[in-house]
C-alpha cells in the first residue's frame, strides 16, 4: 500500500510544489525525537540546563543530516548499549549516582548515538523505540493535560515517520548502508494527499485506541504505582516555620478540585470553606510542630473505603469528589466532619489531633470520594472529651515557649479580665483582632523582638499565619487550651463544570480552641486581604482550560472501574430514555414538527442545505489535498479502467509500458479489448498534447468505462 499510494502522490503533485522523500523521512525522524526529548524535559529529570544543551544539539545533528553528514558508521564491533550494563553498574555503586538519573542520562546518549552512528537503514527503527522510552519515562512523571497534546503529536509523528521509513525501504533495502541510503529519494516527491490520508487513518485509529482504553477491565496499579515527581509545599507537614504559609500563599498553582454532591445531584457550598489540613500544637517561638501521638490505623480497600466519625443528625451532608494534584504531603485535608472516605492509597491513620495522613500512598495525583458534614463550619470535630489520658493530653495545648515576653501574658489578662468562660475569653481575644489590624503579606522584620511581640505591639499587621499564632498563644496564656490549624480556605467555582478549585494561594491558618460541652471550635482572627486578587475564571476560555485538565485527570491519569460502572449506567440510562421517548411520541408528534418547520424556515432551510451539502458530499469522489494536487482527467480515467481490468485478473505490471500492455488483453473478449485500446489512445492525446474534454465528454466517457 504504501509504494502505490506514494506513486499516486508523487505522480498528482507538481514537483515545485512537493517534498522530497528523502527530506521527509529525515523531518519526520527528528520531530520524532524532538517529542520525545520534550517529554523528558517536562518531567524535570534533568536539569534545565542540561535540557537547552540537548535541544541545541538535536538542532545541529538535523543540519547534519540535512547536508548528508551524518548519519556514518561506527567501528566495528563496538556497541554502546553493551557497554552500558557495565558502566551503569560501576557509576551506581562507585560513586552512588542517583539511579533515576543515572538511567535516563545514558539513555540520552544512546538516544544521539543512534542519530550520529548507523550501520544500516534498519537503525532509525531503534532510534523510534528510544524515542518511544522517552514518551513513556514522560507518561511516568508528568500529570498535566500538556502530556495529552504530548502524546497526540507523538502519535501523528510516528505514523509518519513508519510510513516514510516503509517506503525508504523498498527502494533500498532495509540493511543498506549510510552512504547508500543518503541518496534514496531525492528524486521523488510526496504530495498532500499522503499526508491528508495518512492523518485521517491516524485519527481513525486513536479513536479506536480510546474506546479500547475507556471499555478495557481496569486494574489497579497496586505495588507497581511509582513515585511521581511532585511539587514540594511546606506548611504541611509536622514542622512548620512562622512564615511558611505566607510563601505559599504567593502561588497560584492547582492543589485540587473538588465536586460536590447532594442526593446525586451538583451542589454548591453556601457556607464558609476551609479545607483542614495539619494541627500543631508546640511553639518554640519561632516554628510550630504536631506532637500529638497516633490514635489509629485502617487499611483501605478500594470501592470498599474507611467509615471515620458518625454525625447524627446530619444536617448538610456531602459527597465530595477530589482530585488532589502532585505534591509532597501525606495529609488528607477534609472539608467538614469527614464521616466516610475512599480513594487510591492503601491505608490511613488519625492522630489525637484528628489529622488525617495517607499510608504507604505514592506522592502524586490521588482521587478521594468523601462522604462530610460540612453544615457546621464552626466545630471542627463534635467531641466532648479531647482524647485519652485529659489532663496530659491537655496540657499539650496550653505549651507556652520558654522566654515568652511578659507583655503577651499581660495583654491576656488585660483581654480576658472580665470574661469568665473559655468561650468569652477566646471571643474577648478575637475581637482584638477585629479592629486594630491590617492584613499584609510583607514581613519584613523592623526590630529585634520577637516575631509574635513585635506582630502585637508594633508592627500590627501581618498574614493569617501571624493571627492565628498570636491568638493561640493569648488563648494559652488565658489558660484555654487551643491549636494552630494550616489548611485552605475558600477556593474558586468553575461554573462551566460546577466544581470547586483550590490553589496554594488559598493556604490560610485559623485557630481551634477547646471550649468544654462544644468541643474544638473554629475561630479565624485574620481580617479580609484588601489586595487579594481576583478569581482566574473569569475568561471562559481559562475556565474551558481548567475543566479540561479536571477531565484528563478523572479520565485518563485515575480512570478506575469505579468510572467505568458509572459510564455504562450512564449510557444505559441515556439510551432507556431516548427509547422511552421515541415509544412516547404521539401520532401528531410528527405534524407538530413540520408546522415548527414551517413556522420557523430559517432552521428549516438550515436542515435542508445541511442535507444537500452531505448529499452532494457523499457522490462527489473526494480526494485528499487541495485541486492542484489531484490527477488530471486522463490519469484517473487510466487508472480507473486498470483496476476494472485488476477485478478481470488482468494487472499492468511495472515495467511495461501501456502499450506493452496491450499486448496481453488475449483474455478479454474482442469488444473490451477494442475499448481499452481506445481508453489508451485517448489517455495517450489528452495527457501528452495537453488537451482537456468538456464536462459533458468527461460524463460520456465514464459512462463508456462503465461498460468495461
């Protein structure tokens, strides 16, 4: 197939107007290895450096190879990938190189070895498979919808470049040399009809490729999940540093989207949204940690999940749905009271603090379903008693730092003197806050006190992580027990696919303070960020974006069985229902629909050029490519009369010319023959005197090859 086709394209093309084979072959073969380079460089294997160093040299072995300099043959009996399996080993135990490293930097010097050396035209086939290595070390590390668009191209671009190397092939063999197969196919060109054929069967096959994908029986990854790369966020993990919140508040990028679900259906939160993550307890004056000890394990099975705390009576219950993007922590963060949770890691503990942490969990994208009670934002967990072994347990949370200055305790006294309640007290202490404050992300030291003192006395601004620090200290030294939560709050609803985004600018600290017959409440001191910017979704086409990268994510990165049920119910309950309705429809269904058609000809005339134009289409012989590219008449009246004698048994073999052709119609009877030496006669006069029939000869003459 793909030497005829290229003969009909090389002969239907204007040669000032086509690409050589050659050249061809060779564009394809480095856009093949570019793909492949840019999906390591996506991955952040290497350093950035390193990647604008193999980018250039890719570059320059294009010119190369363009100007027939390369590929040359290596010497003799020397084999780099043999050598590599005992290089690698001596430079892995050597000198203790990182493996992942290690493995993907030998493998780009093999990678340009095969661009450089070839002993034969079969190399460029390894080549290929290299660059394939380098898609699939990419599928491992890169969770973006950028790789989707990745793979597409990739895909397109291997194709083609099978094609051209089929056709390299068969003009010169596939064990000739370099100095022989730098010459094949400078005389011949390829027109546009090639590519436009080829990239329709190309797109053909990946639609197949995806419903063999969304239909196969999904498995999942169990021990085999590999540790994806991840982008590293400090203030969530058992040790924070005072200003840790604030640096992440400067990023804009995705931690996760949440869907939210009530009785089956989408459903947006009214109430205020925090997303809890880690509670620490200890403050040494300048960093927090969680000591709190372990309270429990669970292993998880998916599609079975953990039962966590009981809620009765709910009162806004919740199903969330959550796609957590890559990033280094095991913290779950909870919206609500989480009373069910399931997802794909394989176990979960809880500690005193009620913090959730994943258990021998790869880093990476994760899928959660979560069942919350999210109708009370102001209790964080609706538990009377703290935990085991109360007054040790509760002295945890009323630690002061040694040193601490004696204004903060003053300034506690002075808040809380007429408060007689825990509950009084932390509202005395939250309403200092309300107006003697402001809202900054600068922090700038401006004396040599202490971070909290000169937040208190001096500076009087700061962001939440300085509020919800000072609160919990005053709280302490007022003696009610209190922790500092970090977390996320509020986020950014995508209206086009109604779901909830939060990023890492939403990162925000708020305080949980124990007040006795309620439990730990909620309390949030940091007033309102005059500047804080508005919501990204306001362009449809970056809300468009962002649900697109929501899908490969649920679709494509943690596409599970679970999404495959619910496909097939979905489909399902689409097709009971169109058939439903089709039974449904009366007898004067159809004249109402032709009284709407006649009562509204704009739409009706639509319909019926759209049926005209599909008509028109569907009779008209369609060839790829633009009119400049396809044959004359007097070619596809030949060709088509050879593939009518094709069907009789009768084939022109290559080397005979068409007269030499004639000479072997002994089995046709003598009417046929007679017209096919007519068909010749006329094929001869309009396509070497130039001549060109009038459509109604053209008309008469297809009708004459009917006859055949």
């Amino acid at each position: 197939m793909p030497t005829g086709f290229f003969n009909a394209a090389r002969t239907f093309s204007h040669p000032a107007r086509g690409i050589k084979l050659r050249s061809c072959f060779v564009l394809f073969n480095y856009a093949l290895g570019a793909i492949g380079l840019s999906s390591l460089t996506m991955s952040e294997i290497m350093p950035e450096t390193v990647n604008i160093a193999l980018a250039v040299l890719l570059g320059a072995c294009f010119v190369l190879e363009t100007k027939r300099k390369i590929p040359i043959e290596p010497l003799a009996g020397f084999s780099l990938s043999k050598w590599g399996f005992f290089i690698l080993p001596v430079l892995y135990f050597g000198f203790n190189l990182p493996l992942v490293e290690l493995v993907v930097g030998f493998l780009t010097v093999l990678f340009f070895s095969r661009f450089i050396f070839k002993t034969e035209l079969n190399d460029y086939l390894y080549s290929y498979l290299l660059a394939v290595i380098c898609l699939l070390l990419g599928a491992i590390y890169i969770r973006d919808l950028a790789f989707a668009f990745i793979f597409l191209s990739f895909y397109l671009v291997l194709c083609w470049s099978l094609i051209f190397y089929n056709m390299m092939v068969e003009r010169g063999g596939s064990h000739c040399p370099p100095s022989r197969f730098k010459r094949i196919g400078e005389n011949e060109t390829a027109g546009a009809s090639l590519f436009g054929l080829s990239a329709g069967l190309v797109a053909l096959s990946l639609v197949l490729t995806s419903v063999i994908f969304v239909s196969f029986p999904r498995l999942s990854l169990g021990v085999l999940a590999l540790n994806a790369r991840s982008s590293p966020i400090s203030g969530f993990s058992e040790t924070v540093t005072l200003g840790d919140v604030g640096r992440i508040k400067l990023n804009p990028e995705v931690v996760m989207r949440v869907e939210y679900r009530r009785d089956g259906k989408s459903y947006r939160p009214r109430s205020r949204i925090l997303w809890r993550g880690v509670a620490l307890d200890h403050y040494d004056g300048q960093s927090w940690t969680a000591t709190a000890p372990t309270e429990w394990q669970a292993r998880n099975r998916a599609g079975v999940g953990i039962d966590l705390f009981v809620v009765d009576p709910p009162s806004e219950m919740m199903e969330q749905e959550v796609f957590v993007e890559s990033f280094d922590s095991d913290i779950v963060f909870t919206h609500g009271v989480p009373a069910f949770i399931d997802g794909n890691f394989r176990g979960l503990e809880m500690d005193q603090s009620f913090v959730l942490r994943l258990l021998g969990s790869p880093y990476g994208p994760k899928k959660f379903i979560m069942r919350s009670e999210i109708g009370h934002p102001d209790v964080n967990i609706d538990l009377i008693s703290p935990g085991p072994a109360e007054p040790e347990f509760m002295g945890r949370f009323l630690q002061l730092p040694e040193g601490l200055g004696p204004r903060i305790a003053q300034l506690a006294g002075d808040l809380t003197r007429s408060a007689q309640t825990p509950s009084a007290k932390a509202e005395k202490i939250l309403n200092h806050f309300a107006g003697n404050f402001q809202y900054s992300l600068d922090m700038v030291k401006e004396t040599m006190k202490p971070g909290l003192d000169e937040f208190l006395f001096d500076r009087k601004k700061g962001h939440c992580e300085y509020f919800a620090s000072a609160m919990v200290v005053l709280l302490r030294s007022a003696g009610v027990p209190a922790r500092l939560v970090n977390g996320f709050a509020g986020g950014e609803w995508n209206e086009l696919g109604n779901y909830l985004i939060v990023r890492q600018s939403h990162a925000h600290s708020w305080v949980e303070a124990f007040i006795p017959g309620k439990g730990w409440a909620v309390y949030d001191p940091t007033p309102p960020d005059p500047l804080a910017r508005a919501t990204q979704l306001n362009n449809p086409v970056t809300r468009a974006l962002d649900l697109l990268r929501l899908n490969w994510q649920r679709y494509v990165i943690r596409y599970s069985v679970h999404d495959q049920v619910r496909m097939y119910n979905w489909f399902g309950r689409s097709g009971r229902d169109l058939l439903h309705k089709v039974k449904s429809l009366r007898p004067d269904a159809w004249k109402n629909a032709a009284q709407f058609l006649r009562d509204n000809r704009g739409y009706a005339l639509a319909v019926a050029l759209t049926v005209a134009l599909a008509a028109l289409w569907a009779r008209v012989p369609w060839r790829p490519g633009s009119a400049a590219s396809r044959p004359p008449f007097a070619v596809a009246l030949y060709a088509a009369m050879l593939r009518k004698l094709e069907k009789s048994g009768l084939r022109k073999r290559p080397n005979w010319t068409h007269r030499e052709f004639l000479d072997h119609l002994e089995p046709l009877p003598p009417e046929k023959r007679q017209l096919v030496q007519e068909i010749t006669g006329l094929y001869e006069r309009l396509r070497f005197a130039g001549l060109s029939p009038s459509p109604s000869e053209k008309k008469g003459l297809w009708k004459t090859l009917r006859q055949l």
